[in-house]
C-alpha cells in the first residue's frame, strides 16, 4: 500500500474513483507513450507491468491507451467496460474472469482464468495469510510448560497492587520466567483479604437485607396512614421500585474477579528477542466528527500515543474516522504523521510514559526519575520545542477553519476539498505512514496511519458514530485486515504503551482466547475537579460493577478502550468447549440436579463440539468455488455465494478477509486494488441488504450503539474480560460542565429507553440461548434505570408536601416497627461498607455517585423517558449532541462554573425550591403549635434535609464562581413550586369530605 502516493476518493455507486496527488500533478490522460515497463496507469498512477508472457501490458488493443491490469479488471467489472481514450469495449484478455457480455473465444481456458486466485494442488484458492494456532504449543517451547498469560481470582479486601505476595510480574525491564517453575501461590491474610471469609460475608448480608427488606414492605403494606392515605400509597410503590432497582443492581455483582496479566510470560511464548514476532496484527480505531468541538489537537495526541505504542510496527494500524469530512481534520493528521517521525523515536529511545505529548509535558513529577542516559535532557528540551511548534502549526489550522470561503475548501494543489459538503460527498482514504510512508528520524519504520472519511449521500441513513464504525471495519479488512480491532474516541490517548499487550495477554490466552469477544479497560479521565463535583470519574461503575460481571460472562461495552477479537464483530459464534456447553451454573445450583438432555440439545452440542476440535479458521476458503466434500449439510448452506453477499456486502475482497482468522491480506495482492475494493465498501450504498447493523458489526437502533453491540456478542455466548493494570491503559476528558454532564447523562439514558421498547430489549431477546441469568440481569438494570427517575422525583416532593401538609408516610412506629427501620439501615450501611472494602473504591468517590444519582434522576433521567416515549410513539427524533472536548484555557476547571442554560436544570431546582419551601412551612407550623410538634417534625425535616444533601453539587453548580443563581432558573423553579403549592393547597387531596365539612362547620346530621 502506497503511503504518500495521495488521497483517493470516489463512488462505487457512480462508478468514480479518483487519485488527489500530494505534488499537485494530475494524471494527463491522451497522450500515448511508448510502451516500457515503467510506463504509468493513467487511471491510478501505478506502473503498468507486464502480461503473462512478459511483454507490456496493453488492455486496449485499438489505441493501446496505458492502463495497468488491476484497472483494466475493475473497469471490466464494476466500470464502463470501455477504453478511456478510444471508447472500444475491452476484450477479455487471458487470465481475466469473465464478465456478461464476453464474446466465447477457443483460445482462452475459461476453467482456468475464471478467478484470479493462487492455486494449489489443484484445490481451489489457496490464501497466503498467516493463521496461527491459539491452542496449540509454541513453536519455542511445549504447551504445557508455558504459564498462563493471565489469572483471574475473586476480589480482595485491598486494592489490587504489583507486590513480592502476589507473583505479579509487570515491569518491562524484568527477565523472562523460566515456565519450568511453577507459579507461586499467594499466601493469604484473613486480616486484609476477603477472598477466605469477606466476599463470603458480604453475601450473607445480601441475603439478610433481602430478608428484612421483606419484612419491611410487610410491615408498610400492612399498615397504612389513615389520615394520609395517598401519601402512604405512593411512597411505598415507590419504595418497591427502589428495591426492585436494587435487586437488579446487586445480584450481578455476587461473583467479583481481579484478573492479573503477565507480560514476561506473553513475550516468552509470542515475541522472544531476536525471532520474529509472532504477536497477533492489531487495526486501532480512532473516531471523531466535529473538530471544533473535538479539538485536532487532542485527536492528534491520541494518534501520536498510538504511533508509539510499545508493539510490533509492522503489526499496528490507525485507522482515523473522521465522519464530519472535515479539511480540518485531513490537514492536523498531515501534519501529526509528520511529527510523528521525531516523536516516537524519542518515545521508544527513552521508554516515557504517557506518550501523548500533551499530557506529557504537562505532568508536575520529576521526569529524570529513573533516566540515566546524558542526552535525555538536551532531546526533551528539543522535543518539547519541536511540540509547541507543533502546537502553534494545528492552531494555525484551526483559525483557518473558522471562516469557510464561499467557494468551498480547496487542497495545497488547487483541487477542491471533496468533503466540501459534509451530507453528500465520496469515500475518502488517504494513507499516511507505514510500510512505503518514510522511516522516522532513526530510520525505523513507523505503524500504519490511514485517514478515512465514508461515502454520505442524501436519501441514505448512516447510524451515526455505529455506521461510521462499521465502514471502518470494512476498510480495514480490505487494507490490513488485524486479526483484532481497538477502538478509543479521539479524546482518549494510550497512558500505558504497554496497552495492546495488555489486552494479547488475554486475546491470545490458549485458554481464553478461543471464546472472548473483547477487553474492556476502565476509563479514567484527566482535567477532573478534586472533589469530582459530578462524579465524571463514575468510580462505583468502573470498579464495582463491572468487576462483579467480570464474573459471569463479563463486563459491558461501553464504547472506548476496548479490544475486539474480529469474528465476534462478524456475527460467528464462539469455539466452546464441553463445558461451555452445559446449562446456565445459576440453573443446575437452584434445581440440584440434571435432566436429560434433549435430542436437539446433545445434536447441537456435537456440532459445536467438532467445531472446537479444529485448529482451522471457523469457515475455509474452498468450500467456496470448489464445493464441499465431506463437510455437514449446514456448512455447506453457510458457503453459497448468496449467503455471503447478503450476510457481508458484494465485496468478494472482504469477504474472503472474513475467513482468515488470524489476520493479514494475501501478500501477492495489488495495492492499487485494494484501495478500490476500499472505497467500494465504505460507500453509502454498500450495506444495503445485508446484516450489518443487524448482525454484523456495531448494531444500529439506539444513540447508545456499545450496550446493543455488546449485548448481542454475549446472547451468541461469547465471554468479555475485565482488565484493569496498575496504570490505566487509557485516559480520556470528560465534561465538567453541569450543563454539558447532563447532557451526556441524557444521550445515554436516552439510548437505553430506545433498548427498552426495541426487539432488542433484554427483557425477551434471546431466551434459550447462551446468555447467563445474571448477566441478563445486569442487562435489565442497563436498560430500565431511567424509569425509575418517576418514582425518585415523586419521593423526593414527598417530604415538602409532608411538611406543607402536616402528615406523613409513616405511621406511629411502635418499638417492635422501629426494629425493623434499624436493622434496614444498618443492612444498607453494611453492604455499602463490605461493597468498598473489596473493591478498593473511597467513600467520597461512593457519596458522589449517590448525589448525582439523585441529580441524574430528577433531570436528565426523567427527561429521557419522555423523549424516549415520543421517538417510539410518534416517531419524533432527537439530534445526537457532540459533547464539547474543549481544553480550558482559561485557567484550572475554568469550565466547571460556565453555566450554560439547559432545560434540564428545570426539575432538580423545582424539588430544591419546594423542600426549602416546605422547611420554612413546616418550622413555622411548629412554633405555632407549640412543644408537642417537634417531635414529628425532626423525621421530616431529615427526610427534606436528605433530598437536598443529595442535591447540593446541582445547587452548587447552579451557584458558579459568584455564588449567585441564574434569573432565568430561579423565576422558572418558584413559579413552578408557587403553582404546585397553590393547588395542593385548593385540592388539598389527602382530606376526606367528612374532614373538609367539619372544618369548614358546614357538618349535618350525617357527621
């Protein structure tokens, strides 16, 4: 693949496809040459070549108009079928496939020519990549003296550190371990670990909150408020749901794991020094829209921090999506593959951490720590200028981009921008680095960098961020093809180079390997305020709840840091092993015992069984012009020509990528033709009638593509991995606008209602397949949490109308009722402490998640519900918000106190305003009605006080830097609580008429 030969961009629906070159030259068609080797293509630009006897290549035999075979066939095929210059069909020369129209010629052997594929043994085509055996011994060593490259046990009571006690063996500079000596085994503490009696006993407490919590809604059930008998009624449909809510949340983290991975052991077995590597080929994706929101800048850092990512070169690709076509963007990835040449040599020579320079030089520790070369000093202070320069070049760029001329953008040779209009312009794909792009400054080769901007016309949907993804798996395949895919946004640099490593340590596990659909890193962000104001850091998430599935099927996909293996992204099913087979473990322990397996159970079983046996990729590339021979009936239904087109898309490029399992294209392939068949399959047209989005690839129906695309690998039986190193692979920014996070917290309850009222829903999908019941349950939760924003804003008005009504949702509470209150509290605490004791996570970052819980529910949450209703109902949408990326500038945290007006800040500043409302009510009642008040008064007070405890970062948000509310809130908040007050006050509900007669000493004779 030609690096810095120029941008191609074109149409495979009409039939356009066209070379920009960097230095300006255009091909001049109609000038004829005389025919010499290197005579040009003036259709691409590549050398003619020469013909099966060795002469010059001629495709046209009336003008001879210079045209190279691989053009020659395409024009045959998917052209004109005519000679540029002269207009004569093209004949079919020997060697080419036929096409309709053909005239029949005696010379020509059609068995033979009829595909253009390398023979062997007279077999069928015969595919030149590399296809190694996960399952099988090393080539250096035998199997079974080789230490797994992973480990995963249940959670400790400390957070997971590298120490002499754990035989954690993570640094880069050890030596190899001798796979003779067995692993040593962790002594364990009962003083500090739960792995002998802690994971034990926060079950126990699980079950015994169950149990009170049952006598608990007894108790409430049976004995109701006479005089408040709606506020009881809605407070305890309420209380169920909260509990319903819990349940689905807690049950799927009774099984935690803390995995470890051992990079020694992966080197030893896969990349040993002095030997080619034999680590699998890796496709990185990086996707971004808009650039003046997801400033180049920080896309440019994320790029650079995978150039010089700690792996194989030859075996890494960055593929950069840029689905706005903006020039912006073309030109800063221009300009980062030019400094990248200075860079990751000063990266690699120097082996710093984080290698995103950015966030590098930004960083406040001692940086000669542990560097003992002399000339690191003198590089990184040129490096470092080299990089402002850098800086100053991108911002240049993006001051250009402010203003559009008229006319449209036009490239550094005077061609118009093809991007010009971001809703209707061709498939671009220009490649950067690589193999034929330059060396760096220390004459090594650099990792593949290709930009990729997909086909958009008007009439044709294109999912967003899912379809834009899915172009770039297509894209990929038909490039470079890694046998494994890694997506991060533009806003998430590499922290650790030794991330894709990380991920292989499990990705090529033998024991592992064969069923896992990805590895989910943790995201961790930068740019937060120390007190992470609304818990950006969402810590309980990241190290509570996806800890607990990694112990059932897996965590989720949650959209960045994530590494794919290919096949599940295609829609295979895992190779599973006998085990794997049986029924749900949740199952078999509930009913102790087995029945016997159906007919149809042990067929599949079999058939399954026979797929794990073989070595071999999943499909193999004969049974597909030759026909099968001795292969199941099935099989040979799954390789007809149509299944495959309408399963991939009528491209016979990918398809026949699709099979090679471990990666890499056939080496003898044409560059010229790939890059083709590259524009072909990311044209808008392209996955029309077929299963992408619906099987295949990132699965289309909701703004929240991650938890869809996930979900359908683990309904198939695949298993995700939850890795989480000592340093965080991956760090991203998140927004610390109030606004702005509660916008993004609206896009992603908004996606999950769309999952909800879809065919999707995990409530009824896939029943009988290989989905655990837990890990369906923490699907449920994923899916249905929005909905409980209407009974948590229903309960959060219930104290002030407490106050305001001088009632309550309890009745008087005997000593034998108040037991009950204890031992729920004191079950709660329980849980919360034994939950943050074995997942390490703080109790300031476990309040805040609570607090915006709360802050969430009453806004964002409730406002996703009703918009999710009318897009399902009446089919209104709403528009998918870029969330800004924007560096502050201004100072530290400048952002956190821009108040942006938002609609959202609506209901939360109403249920503050009535609860402070009802605190003025209800005190002043009391100091009217004398001593014997107080007392109920205190539980409703605490019950106010507790609501706007959770609220108070929201109250703070609204507040600023000037400690000072925004009119426009506080003008719509008091006419909402004034209007609200006015008519409980009319309708006064929760009084009976006898109540209201008697009051107003209008009683008769029927009092």
């Amino acid at each position: 693949m030609a690096a810095n030969r120029g941008m191609v961009a074109g149409s495979h629906n009409r039939n356009e496809f066209v070379m920009i070159r960097n230095d300006g030259d255009a091909p001049a068609p109609g000038k004829e040459v005389k025919g010499t080797v290197g005579q040009a293509c003036q259709i691409c630009g590549d050398t003619v070549g020469v013909s099966a006897t060795g002469d010059v290549f001629v495709a046209c035999n009336e003008c001879a108009f210079p045209v190279c075979r691989p053009c020659y066939e395409y024009e045959r095929k998917d052209g004109v079928k005519c000679c540029p210059q002269c207009k004569t069909r093209y004949k079919r020369l020997k060697g080419s496939p036929r096409v309709p129209g053909d005239e029949e010629e005696e010379d020509v052997d059609d068995l033979d020519n009829e595909f253009n594929y390398k023979q062997g043994n007279g077999k069928g085509p015969e595919w030149q990549g590399e296809d190694i055996d996960l399952s099988s011994s090393s080539r250096h060593e035998p199997h079974h003296r080789i230490p797994r490259l992973t480990s995963g046990q249940q959670m400790s009571g400390e957070i997971p550190d590298a120490s002499p006690d754990r035989h954690s063996i993570r640094s880069p500079t050890s030596s190899y371990v001798d796979p003779s000596v067995p692993v040593p085994v962790r002594i364990v503490d009962p003083s500090k670990d739960l792995n002998s009696y802690g994971l034990n006993l926060y079950r126990i407490v699980i079950i015994l909150r169950l149990i009170i919590l049952c006598f608990f809604f007894q108790y409430r059930v049976s004995h109701p408020v006479r005089d408040a008998y709606g506020l009881w009624l809605v407070s305890v449909i309420c209380e169920i749901w909260f509990a319903l809510s819990w349940l689905l949340d807690q049950f799927p983290k009774w099984y935690p794991i803390n995995r470890e991975t051992y990079l020694d052991r992966l080197a030893l077995r896969y990349d040993r020094e002095g030997e080619p590597s034999q680590l699998c080929p890796i496709d990185i994706f990086v996707s971004t829209v808009d650039p003046l929101k997801e400033p180049p800048l920080i896309t440019a850092n994320t790029v650079l921090s995978i150039l010089a990512v700690d792996y194989p070169v030859d075996k890494v690709s960055c593929y950069v999506s840029d689905d706005g076509s903006a020039m912006l963007t073309f030109e800063s990835l221009s300009e980062t593959a030019e400094f990248a040449r200075k860079w990751v040599p000063f990266c690699k020579k120097h082996n710093i951490e984080p290698r995103a320079p950015e966030f590098y030089f930004q960083q406040k520790i001692d940086y000669l720590k542990d560097k003992i070369q002399p000339s690191f000093v003198k590089e990184r202070r040129a490096m470092k200028r080299e990089y402002e320069e850098f800086k100053i070049r991108i911002n240049a760029l993006v001051a250009k981009a402010q203003k559009v001329p008229e006319e449209g953008w036009t490239m550094a040779d005077g061609t118009a921008w093809p991007g010009n209009n971001p809703r209707d312009h061709p498939g671009m794909i220009q490649v950067f680095l690589g193999h034929s792009g330059g060396l760096d400054t220390d004459g090594n080769e650099l990792p593949r960098l290709v930009y990729v901007s997909r086909e958009k016309r008007p009439g044709f949907q294109h999912h967003k961020k899912a379809g834009a993804m899915n172009a770039l798996i297509r894209v990929s395949a038909v490039l470079t093809n890694g046998a494994y895919l890694l997506n991060v946004d533009c806003d998430h640099y590499f922290n650790s180079s030794k991330a894709l490593r990380e991920a292989m340590c499990f990705m090529m596990d033998p024991a592992l390997g064969r069923k896992t659909c990805y590895v989910q890193f943790p995201q961790r962000f930068d740019g937060i305020d120390l007190h992470d104001r609304y818990a950006n850091r969402n810590i309980v998430f990241f190290d509570i709840n996806m800890k607990g599935l990694d112990g059932i099927q897996g965590p989720m996909y949650v959209g960045t840091g994530c590494c794919f293996n290919r096949q599940a992204l295609y829609g295979y099913d895992p190779v599973l092993t006998e085990a794997d087979l049986e029924p749900n473990i949740v199952v078999k322990s509930c009913c102790g015992g087995r029945k016997k397996k159906s007919k149809s159970y042990m067929d599949n079983k079999n058939r399954m069984m026979k797929r794990t046996e073989s070595s071999a990729p999943i499909f193999n590339m004969d049974d597909i012009e030759e026909g099968i021979e001795g292969y199941e009936d099935e099989r040979s239904m799954l390789m007809s020509q149509k299944r495959l087109e309408k399963r991939f898309g009528q491209s016979p490029i990918f398809t026949a990528s699709t099979f090679m399992t471990q990666g890499g294209i056939p080496p003898s392939t044409n560059p010229a033709s790939l890059l083709k068949e590259a524009i072909h399959v990311i044209s808008c047209g392209y996955e029309d009638k077929t299963e992408w989005g619906k099987e295949i690839g990132w699965i289309y129906g909701s703004v929240t593509e991650d938890i869809l695309t996930g979900f359908k690998m683990h309904a198939r039986g695949w298993i995700s991995i939850y890795c989480m190193p000592p340093r965080p692979c991956f760090k991203g920014s998140a927004p610390i606008n109030l606004s702005d996070r509660l916008n993004q917290v609206l896009r992603w309850a908004l996606g999950s209602v769309e999952i909800l009222f879809s065919r999707h829903c995990p409530i009824w999908y896939n029943y009988g397949g290989r989905l655990k019941l837990l890990e369906r349950v923490a699907y449920i939760n994923t899916i249905v949490y929005p909905l409980t924003s209407l009974p948590l804003i229903a309960y959060c008005v219930l104290p002030a109308i407490c106050l305001l009504t001088n009632k309550f949702i309890i009745p008087e509470i005997s000593n034998y009722a108040g037991m009950f209150f204890i031992l729920m509290f004191a079950s709660i605490f329980a849980t919360g402490i034994l939950e943050l004791r074995w997942s390490g996570v703080g109790i300031e970052d476990w309040w805040r998640n609570e607090q915006f819980w709360v802050i969430g529910g009453t806004s964002a949450h409730l406002f996703a519900v009703f918009q999710g209703l009318l897009k399902v109902l009446a089919g209104i949408d709403t528009n998918f918000t870029v969330t800004s990326k924007a560096n502050d500038e201004d100072g530290d945290f400048a952002e956190l106190y821009v108040f942006k007006w938002t609609s959202l800040l609506i209901p939360p500043t109403t249920v503050l305003v009535i609860n402070l409302v009802g605190m003025v009510a209800g005190i002043s009642y009391a100091i009217n009605s004398g001593y014997q008040s107080w007392g109920p008064l205190f539980g409703k007070l605490f019950f106010s006080i507790w609501v706007i405890l959770h609220l108070y970062p929201f109250l703070k948000g609204l507040m600023g830097k000037q400690n000072r509310t925004p009119t426009i809130v506080i003008v719509w908040s008091i006419l909402l609580a004034s209007i609200f007050s006015l008519l409980w006050v009319k309708i006064d509900p929760f009084i009976s008429d006898t109540q209201k007669a008697v009051a107003m000493g209008q009683c008769g004779v029927n009092c």
